[in-house]
C-alpha cells in the first residue's frame, strides 16, 4: 500500500457515497481506507461494513462507541495506520468528500525525500471550483487570517479537510489529545513547528490549492461555534505558546 486514508465518520449515514468509493478502490490498488465510527447514532455502521466488503483487506474500521469529537476520531485512525501498516503515505478527508478521492491522492504524489506534510488550499482562482457558502467563507477568512498571525507562518487555509503527511510524521503530529475537537487542523501545525523550528517546517510542508471542493451545506458544526471557536483558539495559543 502506497497511502491510507483516514475518513472521521459521525451520522453520515446519508452522505456516504457507496459508489465513490467502490469505483475509488476498484480503480486504485495501491490505497487503503480507515474509517473511524465516532459514536454515530444512525446506520453509518452499516454502510461502513458494506464499503469494507468490498476489498476487507484494504478497507478497516474502527467502531467507537462514544462520540469522541473529530479531532479524536482522526488520531485514531492516524495512528492505527502508523502502527499496524508499513505505509509512509497517511492522509485524512472529510466523510462528505468536500475535497475528492481524487484530489486527496493526487495530493499524496508530492510526498518524497524532501516534502513530507502536503495540506489542500481553498484558494479560489480562475481554473479551479470552490464553491462555499458566502458566510462561511468571510468568517473562514477572518479565522484563517488570526491562525496565520498567532503560528507566525503564511498559511493560507489550515483548515480544508485533507492533509497528507510521511508516516515519519505521525508520533509527532497525533501523539497525544489535542485540546480542541475541531480546530486541531491548528495543534497539528503548532505540533510540527515547536517540534522542527519555523524555517524547517517551512522546508519540507506544501501548500496545494486544489482543483475543487464542493460545499455539503450539512456542517457537523453547530453554529453556536461560532463563539466558542475563539475561546478554542484562545486555549491552543496558551498551550502551544
């Protein structure tokens, strides 16, 4: 296996694209699937089980029974892959594939001897799609561009919903909880740098806007977040710092 795929999943049930990912795994033999159920309370289970009948040894499941939070849910995985694979390619992406299959092992092809962490960007230019709803893209600017501020490091968009990384990476960057259970995309920046220095992760990180990413309109974040995001925030720059 060339890349593992980590996929969080809470209540999508609905927005599990069977066929996507039964054309994905028929078309690329080199790829394995982790799907982690974070205590889903509908028949996301189910589905699970069916995409892993499809090839049991490259699809694998993780069945919590309490619901964890996003940012648990994908060190999960992470480290499943990290410790009972020989993979060197460990990527993460949304259940609702906002950011595609395809998109997500095209990124994969950048990590060599020198880069080591690729992140997808949701930078909108003429030849690509990003379609996002308006109000989340202005309250993502103003978040993104304090998050750039407070890591002293020109990130453009920390948190689009897929990250590649050397499995080298891992211990460092999903070693331990993280303190926030969505904004942990920012932890495992702060992660690296305090870990490599400023000019070092600079070296070996990519950042690769992407061709598309889809809005789902279905947000697992409840927007009472809103508010609590900065205290959030506020609590990762005092750990980190």
């Amino acid at each position: 296996m060339d890349l593992g795929i980590v996929i969080p999943c809470f209540n999508e049930y609905e927005r599990l694209a069977f066929s996507v990912f039964e054309k994905f795994l028929n078309q690329k033999n080199e790829i394995s699937f982790c799907f982690v159920n974070d205590g889903s309370k509908d028949k996301t289970i189910n589905t699970l089980e069916k995409i892993r009948q499809i090839n049991p040894k490259r699809v694998h499941i993780i069945d919590l029974k309490k619901n964890l939070g996003k940012s648990e849910a994908v060190r999960v995985g992470m480290n499943f892959f990290s410790i009972n694979s020989k993979i060197k390619k460990i990527a993460y992406l949304d259940a609702d594939l906002s950011t595609s299959l395809d998109e997500c092992f095209a990124l994969s092809k950048k990590i060599n001897l020198k880069t080591k962490f690729v992140f997808a960007s949701r930078i909108k230019k003429i030849d690509n799609n990003i379609d996002r709803y308006w109000y989340r893209f202005i309250v993502g600017r103003i978040l993104a561009t304090i998050i750039s501020k407070i890591l002293n490091l020109p990130v453009y968009d920390t948190q689009c919903g897929c990250k590649v990384f050397n499995s080298e990476l891992t211990p460092i960057a999903f070693g331990s909880s993280f303190v926030s259970r969505w904004l942990f995309d920012v932890e495992i920046f702060f992660r690296l740098k305090n870990h490599f220095g400023t000019e070092k992760i600079k070296y070996f990180s990519e950042e690769t806007p992407i061709d598309s990413w889809i809005d789902s309109g279905d947000s697992k974040i409840k927007l009472s977040y809103g508010i609590i995001v900065w205290f959030d925030l506020l609590k990762i720059y005092r750990t980190y710092k």
